[in-house]
C-alpha cells in the first residue's frame, strides 16, 4: 500500500488568467521582448563592418612597408571583435532574462574592444 496520498484537482493553486491561451505558444518557454531591437543591433554591426572595410583599404595601400605587421596585427584584432559583435547581434533579440543581458554586456564590449583598436590604429605610423 502506497503512502502518498493522490493530489485532488481543487487542491492544485493554478492561477486565473486574463488573457486567452494562445495553443500555438507553450506558456512555460518565455516570450522573446526583444525581437524588435534586430534592427538596431544590425546597424551596430554594419557600423563596425563599415570601419573595418576602410582600414581594409588602408592596408592595401601600405603595400610592403616595414610596419606593415603592426597594422595587420591590429586588422586581426579588428577582425575578431567584429566577430563577436556579430554573433551576440545575432542572438541578442531572441534572448531572454538574463542570458539577454549577458548577450548584450558581450556586445557592449566587443564594441569597446573595437573603439580600443581603432584608437591604436589611428596612432599606428605607416
């Protein structure tokens, strides 16, 4: 004989709702709130690619010169950063809770990752 007693429905504390139950949607996976911010955190990206591409153009310029290595090292650098903006602007507007904001310290600091090499860029001598 078992010792667990079976739990009547009227026992059970399920809270009332104001809002219709949507069938399409299960209600224990959370809503995403930030979908409308891709638009926003793809401009960040397109920004970040934008000044990538015109250091690009400064390193085809440079040809063979001796401090060559030195702009390449800080491209790679660009590079990776830009990597990173990419992937947390790609996951950023369907996160939520706190991997969101986890995600978006990830972006905010990719970006300033960004700014940091583009500072040592601008005072590289060619």
């Amino acid at each position: 004989m078992s010792k667990s007693q079976p739990v009547s429905e009227a026992a059970v504390d399920v809270p009332t709702r104001t809002e219709p139950v949507d069938p399409r949607k299960n209600p224990s996976y959370p809503q995403r709130t930030h979908v409308h911010e891709r638009a926003h955190w793809q401009g960040e990206l397109r920004r970040c690619e934008e000044r990538i591409a015109m250091a690009s153009q400064k390193m085809n310029v440079l040809g063979q010169s001796p401090n060559r290595a030195g702009f390449e090292r800080l491209y790679a650098q660009m590079l990776g950063a830009r990597d990173q903006v990419a992937d947390a602007a790609r996951r950023l507007p369907m996160e939520t809770g706190e991997l969101y904001e986890e995600d978006k310290h990830r972006l905010e600091e990719a970006v300033a990752a960004l700014d940091r090499v583009f500072k040592r860029w601008e005072t590289q001598k060619a």
